[in-house]
C-alpha cells in the first residue's frame, strides 16, 4: 500500500509542479524558422529563429535603411517569449542575467541600450529608433501569475548556424529560478 | 531606404507579408485573460494626446468613467492580436460606463490609419498618438502591449502586460464590476 502511494506521488507530482519540463522544439512550415521551448516552475520560455530576410523586411518597414539595420538582423536574433502562467508569484528578471554560452563557453551579448547608442551612431531615424526598441525583449519586467508577458527581438551577437545554450534566470519570492535551452541554432 | 532597387522592395514586402501570415498560422503564444489588480491603487498619471481627428484628448475628462489605457503600436504582433477584442469589449460595455483610449506608440496617422483596415473589428474608440513614447516612462510601461485600467475615481485598479482577449467574460465582468 505504501508503495503504491509511494508510486502516486511520484506520478502525480511533475503535474502540479513541472520542476523541468522537456524542451521542445519545431520549425515553421512556411518560413522554415526554427523554435525552442520549455517550461519551469510554471514559466514558459521559448526562442523562435527570427530569420535575417524577415527582420530587414521588419525594420525597413520602420524606417531604417537596410546598411543601418544589417549589423542587427544578422546578428543571430529570435522572438523571445517569457510567459508567467503558473508560477506562485511574481516573477521578476533583468535580462543582463541570463546568459549564453558555446560549448560551455560564456559568450557576451549586447543590451538593447547599446544596439539603440550604435544604430543612434548610423543616423537611423527616431520613428525607427522608437520601434527599435520597443520591438526589443524588454531589459526588465515582472510578471503577476496567470498570464502576464511579453514577446520581443533578441539578439544574441553569434554568427550564422552557431549551435549555443541559453539561460533565463529570474527571481520569485527571493528564490533563483533558471531555465536553459540547449542545442539552439543561429538561423543560416 | 537607401536601397532603391523596386525589386528589392518588392522582395521585402513578399517576405513581410509571408511573416506575418507564418507568424499568424504558427509561432503565436494564446492571448491571456486574466487582468492583475493593483494591491495599492495610485492616481493615474497624466495622458495627454492628440487622437486622429488632431483633437487634444485628456484622460482627467473621462473621471466618472472606468478607462482602459493601451499601450500599443501596428508592428507588435500581440498588439494587433488583442486589437479585435478590444473592440468588441468597446462594443459591449459602452453603456457601462466604461472608455477605451489606446495610444500608439511612436507612429504617424497614416500608418495607423491603413493598419486599421486590417482589424476585424476595426476599433471605434480613440486612439491616441504618443510620437516621443514619453508615456512609457510616466506609466512604468516595459513591453508592449501593456494596459491598465482606471477606475472611475482616476486610479489604477488593473493592470495586464503583454496580449489579452479582452472581451472574454473574465476580463468583462472584472471592468463592468470597477463601473457600477
């Protein structure tokens, strides 16, 4: 009998609390652009290719030239998503935290602030400017549980077909929480 | 566009389209609905803009009412995505005492005027124009969208970042019920 229960816990457990689910991954029958997903501790994140052709169009569409907009659209850029849906409380990071590395090795990303100083330095326009970086993933935010989030560019500065790690890190309650997607790919 | 070549052109608007409709087909993380109160509700801060008729609108003229502010822009693809609900939220609740002024964020009239034609249903309530994007810092605005609500004494009472279906009757009752 204690087994069984024993048995049950085990099973039931990953429901009520998915400490790391399984990463999951597909690819956009259309564009052919590649997604990577998980869920942790009720915080779902994903990162989908955004592919360099599709954020020229983006960003030409916005004002930039494409020489202005070049150095961003090649540099390896998703649409992140971080989702609050079940977590047991705010859910509150600073993107400067989370990290990425190839083959183990840490790699160094820009910030917003500085894709906006250098595409400032190349005369781009201020309408442009403004939907740059509102169109970026948010440098900060907190998310109340239920279903607040955001989606938004990132670029993680690696070049074209680089395989790398991702890290989020968040904070919940005073408690660290991280959530990494591994084996994911710079668009070709 | 220093690169004139209408080939090129055309070529970046095909892909643009094709994006957006992947990006509708595929990709598109479900719209939320659930609106967070605010445990210490503040006096909203100041929201003057100009709507698309180039009339000054202030939020201070709406005390008495329940207000939805959306912080919002035609490229943000959530933004477009809620746009619909929003209107039909409009549409059910405008004898409830309740307004919706949603500001775009850093884009001119004409923009916003031809993506409005592509929202089923195209929104009837103002919309309001922040150029500069000075609004999001005076409402601690981090990602778009993000939208409050205000109740009819001018403090925030809710608040929601990132996409929602604002007309499912979660969302409804929780704003009808700040108007009565």
């Amino acid at each position: 009998m204690r087994s069984l229960l024993t048995a049950a816990v085990i099973c039931v457990l990953p429901v009520f609390y998915p400490v790391q689910a399984q990463q999951l991954q597909s690819v956009n029958d259309v564009t052919g652009a590649r997604s990577w997903s998980r869920t942790h501790a009720g915080v779902y994140f994903s990162l989908t290719q955004i592919l360099p052709e599709q954020g020229d169009a983006f960003y030409v569409n916005r004002g930039f030239s494409l020489e202005q907009i070049r150095p961003f659209t090649t540099s390896c850029v998703y649409m992140t998503v971080l989702r609050n849906d079940s977590a047991p409380g705010i859910v509150h990071f600073v993107r400067g935290n989370w990290s990425i590395s190839v083959d183990g090795e840490p790699r160094e990303f820009k910030t917003v602030d500085q894709w906006v100083k250098k595409l400032t330095a190349a005369e781009a326009g201020k309408p442009a400017l403004i939907a740059f970086r509102w169109a970026q993933f948010p440098p900060e935010q907190e998310y109340e549980p239920g279903g607040d989030w955001n989606q938004g560019m990132l670029s993680v500065g690696l070049p074209a077909g680089q395989v790398f790690d991702i890290t989020a890190r968040w904070d919940l309650r005073g408690q660290s929480f991280e959530a990494t997607l591994t084996g994911v790919e710079c668009a070709k | 566009m220093q690169s004139k070549s209408p080939a090129r052109a055309l070529q970046i608007l095909l892909l643009c389209f094709l994006w957006a409709s992947a990006l509708q087909a595929q990709d598109l993380p479900p719209l939320t609905h659930k609106l967070t109160p605010i445990r210490t509700p503040s006096v909203a801060p100041d929201l003057i803009f100009h709507n698309m008729d180039e009339e000054k609108v202030d939020l201070k003229d709406y005390r008495g009412k329940v207000v939805v502010v959306n912080f919002w822009a035609t490229w943000c693809p959530p933004c477009r995505r809620e746009m619909g609900s929003m209107e039909r939220l409009y549409q059910a609740t405008r004898d409830s005492n309740v307004e919706i002024l949603a500001v775009n964020i850093g884009e001119d009239l004409d923009t916003v005027f031809s993506f409005l034609g592509t929202v089923e249903p195209s929104p009837t309530f103002p919309l309001l124009f922040d150029t500069d994007a000075v609004s999001m810092k005076q409402w601690k605005v981090k990602g778009l969208p993000t939208t409050y609500i205000v109740d009819s004494e001018g403090r925030l009472a809710y608040r929601a970042i990132g996409g929602r279906e604002f007309d499912h009757p979660a969302i409804r009752k929780a704003i009808t019920a700040l108007g009565q």
